[in-house]
C-alpha cells in the first residue's frame, strides 16, 4: 500500500522533515517549480498538511486539495491556519499545546523581570564602561504590583502560578470566568488594566482579539504601567503602543511578538526603555524537539486511525 501523501507549506525544521520523510511521501512547496502544475497532478492526492510559522494554510491552499483530511500546525497560535474553511470541509487542524507551556511560562516571566529591572539596559551600560563613572540609577520593581493577564489558558495559568512565587497579585480577562481559578476576573479589559500595573498578554491571534489592547486599553493602565505580550502581536495596536510609550502615558513594555514579524517598527527600536525578543518563548532545543515530534506524532496517529493526538476546539475529535 502506498504511503499517504503530506505537503510541507514551507520549510521546517528537520526533525519533523525527517519524521514525515520515514512515514509518508513528502512533498515540498518550496521545491515545486510549477505551482500550477502541481496542485493540478499531486494536489489532490495530498491527504495532509504540515504548517506553522511562515508556512500558512489559508482558504485558497485548502481549496487546492480536495483529499485534504489533516493540517499539522507547528505552534501552539494556529492564526496562520483558516480553521474556518478547514472546519467547513470537515478537515480536521492540530497544534502543538502542552509541550511548550512552561517554556513560555518561563519566557514570560524572565521578559516581565527584564523589563522591570531595566537587565539588557543594565547589562549595555556596564558594557559601555559607564559603571566606571557612576552607578546605574535605580530601577522600578516588581514588588506591590498587580499583574493582569489577558488569556488564561494552558500558558496564562503557568504564568500565573509563577507570578504567585513572587507573591504578585493576579487577576485575568478572558472570554468567560473559570471557576476553577482562584484569581480575579473582569469582563471588562479597560476596567482590568486601570486596576493592575502589569499587563500580560498571552491571547491568541486572529480576529476576535485584534487590536483589543488599544489606545484606551494603554491609557488605562497608565503612567506607571508595564505592557508584556508573549502571545501574538496582532492583539495590540502597535501604533498605538509606539505612542503612549513615546508621550509616557505608559512605563515600558517588554515584547516577544509584533505585528509584523520579522519585521519590527523603528520606532520600538529606537527606544531605551523597552525589550524587544524576536519571538522566542518556545524556542529552546528541548521544546522546539517536542513541538516537533508532535506534528509528527499527530499526522502518524491520524492516519493509523486512531485520530489525532491535540485537535484544534474548532474541529474537535471525536467529530460533533
């Protein structure tokens, strides 16, 4: 029996090319020379799709593949993914939940403590010899600060936990209470960020949470406020930060993710008194490892019939 036919969007680590390679028959887009033709001879022999990253599965590329049964996706966030016209198809989507968690977690709270205590700053100014000339001026802290976390999923409640070693008060906006969780919740982000001096942006992409952190979100946490978004640029108006970082109206922000990656507004660059991280919260050999065997293990699993191992909630398994 032949092997089951899988395109890679674009390239990926080798791990998964590896794994895929010893399991199914591998196509490559980004070795095809005619695209046209391809979609035409293989594209409807093409069973499954592994993306993530720059390799994105919109509704154009799904329509293409009539036998299309599964998206791999590389990556917790699965915006790059239209799970929308995946699930009109009955195609079923997985990402890569649980195995980057705490790697994230971490990030988060190395990126809150940079920003904080001012580290890279610190760090260039010794560098600079300028510590043989005087002491650093003395930094914010995190002590009596309430941190705000929009987005309590897998990776928020790691970052709260972790806050809670730092004795941080915790609250959260999302979509709906938990009443599993013993912090704080608002169903009004504006009212959250008035209340806390941290906000920590773990929310995913996509349309629903576009720009929510806004002008009045920033204006609301304020002069002595501390943005961190480890979760998608996309959720907060750049242009909007850019300013209220410029005019004050907020302390600093430190930032793994923007919204248009790689690239980075000169404006952010330019300023002192950020961090700024080329998205890097799950980027440790270990995790990226287990990222990887996971879309792996996903699509293996899929077509051995046993379904797949972390299905997006857009396209649940079993089906609805």
């Amino acid at each position: 029996m032949s092997k089951p036919e899988i395109l890679l969007v674009r390239p990926i680590m080798p791990l998964i090319e590896e794994g895929l390679t010893k399991h199914f028959t591998l196509h490559k887009l980004a070795e095809v020379g005619d695209e046209a033709a391809f979609f035409r001879e293989v594209g409807p022999r093409i069973r499954g799709v592994a993306a993530g990253g720059a390799g994105k599965a919109d509704r154009a590329l799904i329509e293409k593949l009539p036998a299309l049964e599964i998206i791999a996706n590389f990556g917790v966030g699965y915006d790059g993914i239209d799970v929308k016209a995946a699930a009109e198809r009955g195609i079923i989507v997985t990402n890569t939940p649980d195995v980057l968690t705490g790697e994230v977690a971490d990030l988060a709270l190395g990126l809150l403590l940079a920003t904080v205590r001012q580290i890279p700053q610190v760090d260039r100014y010794l560098r600079a010899g300028k510590w043989l000339e005087k002491p650093y001026p003395l930094t914010t802290t995190l002590r009596e600060r309430k941190i705000g976390i929009l987005g309590l999923g897998r990776i928020g409640k790691a970052i709260a936990r972790r806050c809670e070693a730092f004795d941080l008060e915790i609250a959260y906006h999302g979509r709906r209470r938990q009443d599993d969780v013993p912090y704080r919740y608002y169903d009004n982000l504006v009212d959250m960020a008035r209340d806390v001096d941290v906000l920590m942006v773990v929310a995913p992409g996509g349309d629903a949470t576009y720009h929510i952190v806004n002008e009045e979100v920033l204006n609301a946490l304020g002069p002595n406020g501390i943005l961190i978004n480890v979760g998608r640029g996309t959720v907060v108006d750049e242009k909007a930060l850019i300013a209220a970082l410029r005019d004050g109206r907020i302390l600093s922000a430190g930032l793994d993710v923007f919204e248009n990656e790689p690239h980075v507004p000169a404006e952010l660059i330019a300023m002192d008194h950020v961090v700024l991280l080329p998205h890097v919260g799950s980027a440790s050999v270990y995790t990226r490892n287990a990222m990887g065997q996971l879309v792996v293990d996903n699509l293996v699993s899929w077509f051995e019939g046993k379904g797949p191992k972390t299905p997006v909630p857009e396209t649940p398994w079993p089906r609805k």
